[in-house]
C-alpha cells in the first residue's frame, strides 16, 4: 500500500493548491517505486490502482470542487493552478510520466475544473426555473419571457434568462451574470427537464462531450 508520508505530502498539495514539481515527482516516483515491488502479483497491482482512484475521489472533491461557484468568470490563467491539481492526481492514478497528455485520463475520471464550475451554476439554475430554489436566488435573475420588451420576439418563447449588462468583466463574475450565460448556452431540450436526477445526468453528458469533443 501507499506509504503514509507520501498520501500525507499529496494531502498537503490538494490542501495548500500550490503544485510543487518536485513534489508530485516525488510522490509519483514513490508510487511507481511501491508498484513495481511485488508488482508480479496482479491482486496487488489492482488494489494500488483501487488506492490511487480513492485519493483521487476522496481527496479531490474536497478542495477543487467546494464552492467552486465562485470560481466563474475568473480567466483562465487564474483556474490554471486548480486545473494542474487535477491533472497531477490523474497521472498519479495512471502512473503518467510529467509530460503525458491528461486528456484522455480525465475522460475516464472527472471534468476538467472549468467545467466543473458550470456544473455547479446550472443545477442552480435548473432549481429557479422549476420554482424549487430559494427566493434569494430567485429574485437576482430575470427570465427573457418576462421582460415586456421582448414579448414579439422569439426568445420570449424560450427558456433562456437574462444576462444583465456589466460596465466592467469583473461584474461578469456575479451570479446573475454567469449563471445565466452558463444556462443559456444548454440546449432547449435539457433546459426543460423538470426531474432533476435526469438534468444531472444528461448535464454531465452535455458537459463531458463539450470538455473532450
């Protein structure tokens, strides 16, 4: 099994969000060392592949994706320390060397973190527009067929919702901005689902093929 002062540095690297090179080299190079010992018995190379989807699963979700919300609107750049997180615990579940591609890791694991981040925002949504959300929430978007001058147009029709105009990017980051740019990109048939299990799942499925299409 996995040595308890290499899952303790990984904790520290999911914990502190800064991505240390040497330290995910260490750990890796910890990992395929363990690996490789006994590595002739398929049970215990099953089991430390079991291990490594467990950190993954355990650990990640606990500081990448809580209250991620907030995250919206944020360039790039900003997300790209998050994001480097999430590769490195798919390389370590794979055993991929630094400079593998994560692509295909990440199709069999979890969406990117910039998608992850919409995950969040539309269930939301999906809450106002079946009137199951808190009125807080409620209140701050605007549905297009609401708005009386919109009325002959076709959007008034839809189920879109009003993104409010901003003086600076910054006021993009606000709820009422990126929730409903982050509603309105889905297709209509998602957006009038009433179950919610079922926009869950065919929102992943949105998702996933928009992240790896």
């Amino acid at each position: 099994m996995f040595h308890k002062d290499t899952s303790k540095r990984f904790v520290v690297i999911l914990r502190t969000n800064k991505l240390r090179s040497y330290n995910v080299k260490e750990t890796r190079r910890s990992a395929i060392a363990e690996k490789m010992r006994g590595s002739t018995n398929a049970h215990k190379t099953h089991a430390l592949h079991v291990y490594y989807v467990t950190i993954n699963n355990v650990l990640r979700p606990t500081r990448l994706d809580y209250c991620n919300a907030v995250f919206a609107g944020l360039p790039k750049d900003t997300i790209a320390p998050l994001q480097r997180v999430q590769n490195a615990a798919a390389r370590l579940i794979l055993g991929l060397a630094p400079h593998d591609h994560v692509t295909a890791a990440l199709r069999h694991l979890h969406l990117p973190v910039q998608y992850r981040i919409t995950y969040k925002l539309c269930p939301l949504m999906h809450l106002i527009h079946i009137h199951k959300a808190p009125f807080y929430l409620k209140d701050i978007v605007t549905p297009t067929a609401s708005v009386s001058s919109r009325g002959r147009l076709r959007s008034a029709s839809s189920s879109r919702y009003e993104q409010p105009r901003m003086r600076l990017k910054f006021g993009q980051r606000c709820f009422s901005y990126a929730a409903s740019a982050a509603w309105n990109t889905l297709p209509p048939s998602l957006q009038q689902l009433t179950n919610t299990d079922s926009y869950k799942r065919q929102l992943k499925t949105v998702l996933f093929e928009r992240a790896f299409s």
